[in-house]
C-alpha cells in the first residue's frame, strides 16, 4: 500500500532541496551571460527538446515581458527548416538536463555554421555534449530525478525553471525594468488593467454628490439618495473638499441625536475622509478601500478640489480585481 503522503511529501522535499543547492552554481559565468544578453544587439533564441522544450518557452515569455526580446525553436524543428530564425547577432540558450540528447548533438553544429559562438548551456553535465560545446554554461545541477526509477523530469525541470527565473529577474533589474515598463507589454487582462486604467478612466464625472456645510440634513439626505454612491462630499464655495457625509455618518448621528431638525452637514460630516488623486491608479483606490473597509472614495485634483467620488462597483465592473 503506498503512502501517498510521504510519497508527495518526499518529492517536495526533495525539489525543495535542489533549488537551494542551486545556489552553488550562480557563478561567473552566469553573471556574464547576463552581461552579454544586456549588451546584444539581437534577441535571445531558447531551444530545448522535451519537458526542457517547455521549460525553454517558459524563459521566452519571461523574457518578452521582461523587457528582453526571445524566441523560441524546437531543437527537433531546427533542422527541418526553423534554423533560419536565427540572426548572426542572436545569443542562442540551449535547455537539456543531459546535454547528451541526439536532437541537441545535431543541432550545436548548425547553429555554429551560421556564425553564431555565443551559445549558452543550461544543463546539469558539465562532462556533456552540450556543456563542451558551449562558450558559456548555466549549471541546472541536480542529483537524481523524483521518481523512483530516476527516469521522469521532475528535479530536473523544476531546476530549469529557477534557473531561467533567476536569469530573468536578474536581466530585469539590470535594466531598471519598472512597473510602467510591465504595463506596457501587459495591456490586456485583469493584471494589465491594474497596471494601466487610473481613477480618472473609470469615475463618473457627471455624478458629483455634493452639499454646502451649511446645507440642512434633508438636503444632504436627497443628494446623497440622488447620487447612489452611498455618500456625499461637503465643499466649499471654490469647490474645496470639506469632508464628506457617508450612510454610516447618518446612522451614528441618528442614535446620538434625539433632536435632527437642526442638524447641517457641517455638524456630522467626517472632516479629512479618505481621498485619491484622479491620476492615481485605479488598483489603488481599490487597496485603499480594502484596507479601510470602505466602498468609496472622494476623487479630488492637484488642489484638493472636489471632482467626484470612485465606488468600488466601478472598479469590479472594469475587471480589474
């Protein structure tokens, strides 16, 4: 009877343990891999075969966000025609736990044909094929696979994967790659629309809910039932933000007041509620809603004039969380 708990917890243990041993292998070569890649004129062309193919298109879609431009060539594909992919100024990584596989063996001369030396092994031999046959190696080191049989690509590619993490993270703060940069290659999705839509894109300009101080507590009451915003913004004659008037304010005035009849908004409004610059990022609005416990918030200019209110509705209908 196998005991699928230890089972699983033996291989995360085991996974666990070569990523950190990979530690070991950040060394001079990788760091002028990196400075190569950051002073190329060209892009970076991944190949692998196998559960390393995967990996190797892994690293290219990291790359291309990243803000370092890559493609991807199956090693098998190379010699059917998609060598002609490769420009003489390309930096060519190849993927392979082996180094020794016959797709990979087939494929180094060809690529050296084309004039291109600044080949880059990531493989877990040194003593390989692919590792002799390179100008610059990245040591996926590992001991043996997970399973039993030390057959499926377990260790192995997990190891790939944080490798090809760590060479992209490292080309992008090389760069000073910012989150602006990632917004620009993110346009689309939930993660785009974080990185791109501000307050200013999503807010209703033509619902502005607004009382004097002076106003009685019916008319706050109208403007704020007229605005179905849940509040309404106290201003000054020159359109200054006052406070605001939210539907938690009347229900804690009504159980400390007998007498409202003379009440104004002056009375019960909360002086400096939470505010946002229209130019702010509308995620933002929405992490300063979530951490106040709050659904609204007062929209307000460079000057602390009033200009509306951003509800939390409006950011779940854009799909930005």
């Amino acid at each position: 009877m196998v005991d699928i708990k230890q089972v699983a917890a033996r291989v995360v243990k085991m996974e666990a343990d070569t990523v950190a041993n990979l530690v070991n292998y950040i060394d001079e070569d990788f760091v002028n891999v990196v400075e190569l890649i950051l002073g190329s004129e060209g892009r970076v062309v991944v190949s692998g075969v196998g559960k390393s193919a995967i990996i190797a298109q892994k690293l290219v879609a990291t790359l291309n966000s990243t803000g370092t431009p890559a493609i991807f060539m199956h090693a098998a594909d190379a010699v059917h025609g998609d060598l002609g992919m490769i420009r003489p100024n390309d930096i060519v990584i190849c993927i392979s736990n082996s180094g020794n596989t016959p797709e990979i063996k087939s494929l180094i001369p060809l690529i050296k044909n084309l004039g291109n030396e600044n080949i880059v092994a990531m493989v877990s031999n040194r003593d390989s094929y692919l590792a002799k046959s390179a100008a610059y190696i990245l040591q996926s080191h590992i001991e043996r696979e997970a399973d039993p049989n030390n057959l499926a690509p377990t260790n192995s590619t997990t190891a790939q994967l944080v490798m090809c993490d760590a060479l992209a993270i490292s080309l992008l703060e090389c760069r000073q790659f910012s989150s602006n940069d990632f917004a620009k290659y993110h346009p689309g999705g939930s993660l785009g629309k974080r990185l791109c839509t501000h307050v200013s894109d999503i807010y209703d300009k033509e619902n502005r809910p607004a009382v004097a101080p002076e106003d009685m507590l019916r008319k706050v009451i109208v403007a704020m039932s007229a605005g179905r915003l849940g509040a309404v913004a106290v201003i000054a004659p020159d359109n200054g933000l006052l406070g605001i008037v939210t539907d938690g304010d009347l229900r804690r005035m009504l159980e400390k007041h007998s007498d409202i009849e003379t009440l104004k908004a002056g009375d019960i409004m909360t002086r400096s509620p939470k505010c946002i610059s229209e130019d702010e990022l509308a995620y933002s609005a929405f992490k300063i809603m979530e951490q106040n416990s709050i659904t609204q918030l007062v929209v307000t200019d460079s000057d602390n004039n009033y200009c509306g209110m951003i509800h939390l509705h409006d950011i779940l209908k854009e799909g930005i969380v």
